[in-house]
C-alpha cells in the first residue's frame, strides 16, 4: 500500500523472467549523533540519537554444524513485529574507527599501543526498528573511498566514514522482500546482494532466489534477476558471480560463461566458493557400489572468473574436502586434515593433520570463505572449538606455518570469548578482535612466532553489549568496522546502534 513502506519509492525496473538454476551434486553518542531515516530519498537531516543504554550482552559463539555437498544455502527471514518496538535484540551495526600507527623497523612493520584504557566512541548512529530481520551475519558490508556501504534486512545504506551520516538508501527491488546472501566482493564498485520474500512469521522459512546489484557510489540499482527455487548460494570473485546454475556478470546481469565448461567427468560442476579466488569443490563418483567397483574422490580447481577455465584441478579422497576455509591463501579442510595450496599450481604446501577430529572448525556460508581465519604472511590463524572439551564449549586462537603445517601457538580456551581475525591489514602480525561476556573488547595483535599478545586498542564494555554475537569486524584502509546487519532493538527502554565510530586514544 502506498506511505506504508518505510523504504521509499524507486523507479520502476521490469522483472526479469526466472531462470532454472543448473543440476548440480547505553552509549552516548560523543558528537555528530546521527539516527538515521528509512530508505529512499531525499535524504534526512540526522536528529540527536537518544541517551540510553545498550540492549542484551554477546553470547558465546556456538560451533557451525557442516553440511554436506549439494546443500544450498536457506533463508530464515524472520522479520521483527512492528509492535511494541525493541523487545527483542535481533542485531545492530557497529563501526569501530580505530587510527594506527605503523612504525617500520627490524622484521617489518610493528603495532603499537596509542593510549591507555578504555575510550569513548566519536559518534553514533541509532538503528531503527521495524525494518526486519535477516541472517547476513555481517555480511554485505562493502567500501569506497567516501562511505561505507551495508546491506541492511530490506536494502543497501551508505554511511559517510567520517561522520557517519547517510549519503543514500535504496530499498530491496519488490515489496516484502530481505536480504538473505550478499559476498564480501564489490569490484568495479558493484554490490551483490541476494534476497526473497521474508518468511511472514519470527522462524518460518523465507526464499533467497532473487538477485540485485547497485552502484555502491551512487546507490542506484543497476539490475535484478529471479531465479527457482528457495535457496542460493553466491559465490563471487572479481566481476563475476556465480549462482543458481549460472555465471553473471556483476555490471550488466548478463551471462559471463557457460558453468558447464567447469565440469570433469564423473564429478559435474560442483560447488564454488568466491573471494580473492574462485575455487571449485566437486564430489565424485565412479562405478557401480552394487558391483563392489565404486570409486569416490574429491575435486579442488582454482577457476579463471573471467573465462571459467581451470588453472589447475587437485584430487583428494572421498569426502576429503568438508570446505573452504579462505581461497588466498588457498586452506582447506577435512576429515584428512586442514591443506594449505598454492594458489599458482595446486601443489602441497603444508598439511595440518586431524584438524577436525580435534576442533569444530567453521566454514562460511552463502558462497563466501570464513571470516573466522585469516593469513598473515606465512602464517595461518582460525578460531576453532575444541571437541570433546570437559568444560563444555570454547573458543581458542590457533596459529600455524603454511608451509610446513606446525602448530606454532594457540590461545588457552576461555568461555565466551571469540577471536576475528583481520584481513587486508598489511601486516604479518596477526591482528585481532576479541570479544568476551562482561569484558571490554579488545584490538590486538599477537606475535608471529610464539602468539605472545599486546593490546593495541580497548573499548567499554558497552560496545560488546550493544552488538550481537554476529557482529562482523571488517579492517579498510587503517579503519576497523564491526557491522552487524540482521535489524535492530535492544532491551525495552533502552537504544541500539546500528553504528558506533570509536578512535584508539582518549583525547
């Protein structure tokens, strides 16, 4: 109904015909408080956020149960009832502004600590209720160099990085719709994002079978596409896109190359996982298991996305790869162990044995590679939760060399506590986000050799209690930003953020 949406109104674009997917196996704000208006233009002056609290403490993360070949990635969509508003927490964007300093010297680049104790953030942005609720986990949040850009439950928001006011909103191409999947990739200043029809009640099952891109300068939507189906899986490397059986290109929505040419004999296309690289994963089978003559193996190609050719395809047992762990630098993981490949040739690097009888380790969703694990130089780290642990669930920090497979250090396991490791730092130090229940989280980089730990920055504990477990730490040009896109509320009678800007001293 006309004035209902709180998204606004866009131009119309004419839907495009399905395509059958491919067969295949309480802070206050410290200046510039901004709450931000819904979707759509012109754009809002910003108001003062509210003085109030934060809404419920992060709980302890809980290991991700794995999931076979061929299973597609499902959409909760759960929105939050209109009325009253903020009862129950459902996630929060939060932005961390942190300046660092980079003193070069013996064995590169080095962090160092710029103040003491805990400080305030700069200023805030307060989330809104009633625009729903989705599982993005964080994800969608992309970057130019004057905004940062979140996906949000019903469409894309930029935010200047300065001062955290909105530059553009615009809403998700139909009524009724959230977003289920959107990768981490936005070359060309292009973002992705998948979405369907909301599941109509807290807990029903949604769809995930449309596709949008926008313009992520200007917030235009360049294209939409539907696709069968309930659920998709996004895989995205450069400009291409890989989903529902076919391969897009990010600018247009038209097809980049036929997903058939990936096929070997006796595997089919199998899955992909996007990133800074393309990797393809494929069960195969041979044979005939009533003859006693069946043979099972797993297959891992490295894919040009421009063309859908295979720099190299690598074979493994069956059932040898559970998933992919990060695509550069290429790990990989399963009941065999965790592999470390060169991303150039396939070939071995290191081998970690029995990772997974050991840990619970976590695996991305949606087409993406965990935002669990990261490289630093030669060095590998990924939070893990032991199995079998007497003291119930979790969480420890694990360093190995990628090229020989040793366990260099690990963090003892701590009750809720979770550790996030930073990409694109530019340091072979290790960087870190660490969040533990009634604790202040925590900036901090660990030793290369031996995981000794300094703190780099500290922030009040009320940040952690403001954001949701799902919070995602993402670091652009010097900058930290936690972003957790699943909508908002915090505690009746108390405010939630959907952005806090925090610096790294306290002047």
């Amino acid at each position: 109904m006309p004035g209902t949406s709180p998204y606004g109104q866009q131009p119309p674009m004419p839907p495009q015909a399905p395509v059958p997917p491919q067969q295949q196996p309480s802070m206050p704000p410290q200046q510039a408080p901004v709450p931000q208006p819904g979707y759509g233009y012109p754009q809002q002056q910003p108001t003062p956020a509210p003085q109030q609290g934060y809404g419920y403490q992060r709980q302890p993360m809980a290991p991700q149960p794995q999931q076979g070949y061929g299973y597609q990635q499902q959409f909760p969509g759960a929105p939050v009832p209109a009325a009253p508003p903020r009862k129950k927490k459902t996630g929060l964007i939060v932005l961390l502004v942190l300046a660092l300093i980079v003193l070069g010297g013996a064995g590169g680049a080095a962090w160092y600590v710029l103040a003491s104790g805990a400080v305030e953030p700069l200023w805030t942005v307060e989330a809104k209720s009633g625009e729903g609720s989705s599982e993005l986990d964080g994800a969608g949040t992309w970057f130019t160099d004057k905004a940062v850009i979140q996906t949000a439950p019903g469409g894309v928001k930029a935010y200047a990085r300065d001062t955290g006011k909105k530059l553009w909103a615009t809403p998700l191409p139909g009524a009724g719709n959230t977003a289920c999947v959107a990768p981490s990739a936005s070359d060309g200043g292009i973002g992705i994002v998948a979405y369907g029809a909301s599941g109509g009640v807290e807990g029903g099952e949604g769809e995930c079978n449309n596709v949008a891109a926008f313009d992520l300068k200007s917030g235009k939507e360049l294209w939409h596409r539907g696709f069968s189906g309930k659920g998709l899986s996004v895989a995205r490397t450069g400009e291409t896109v890989v989903l529902g059986g076919k391969v897009l290109k990010a600018a247009d929505g038209s097809v980049a190359w036929d997903l058939k040419k990936t096929a070997t004999p006796y595997c089919g296309t199998g899955q992909f996982t996007g990133g800074k690289n393309l990797i393809r994963r494929a069960s195969c089978s041979k044979g005939d298991p009533l003859e006693g003559n069946e043979k099972k193996w797993t297959e891992v190609s490295l894919i040009d996305p421009a063309t859908g050719e295979p720099e190299w395809t690598k074979k493994f047992g069956e059932d040898a790869v559970s998933g992919i762990l990060t695509t550069s630098p290429l790990v990989i993981s399963g009941y065999e162990g965790a592999f470390a490949l060169d991303e150039k040739t396939g070939e071995m690097r290191g081998k970690v044995p029995e990772l997974e009888e050991k840990y619970y380790v976590h695996f991305g969703d949606g087409g993406d590679p965990t935002h669990e694990a990261a490289g630093f130089g030669n060095i590998f780290v990924m939070e893990v939760s032991p199995r079998n642990n007497p003291k119930g669930e979790q969480n420890v920090l694990i360093a190995y060399d990628l090229d020989s497979g040793k366990e260099l250090w690990k963090t003892d396991p701590v009750d809720t506590i979770h550790y996030i490791p930073l990409t694109d730092t530019g340091s072979e130090r290790p960087l870190v986000y660490v969040t533990q229940a009634s604790h202040e989280p925590k900036l901090v980089e660990f030793a290369p050799k031996d995981g000794a730990m300094e703190t780099v920055a500290e922030y009040p504990e009320e940040v952690d209690k403001g954001s949701s477990v799902f919070g995602r730490p993402y670091w652009n040009k010097g900058t930290l930003y936690l972003s957790d896109n699943g909508g908002a509320s915090g505690l009746a009678g108390s405010s939630s953020y959907s952005l806090i800007a925090l610096p790294t001293t306290d002047s």
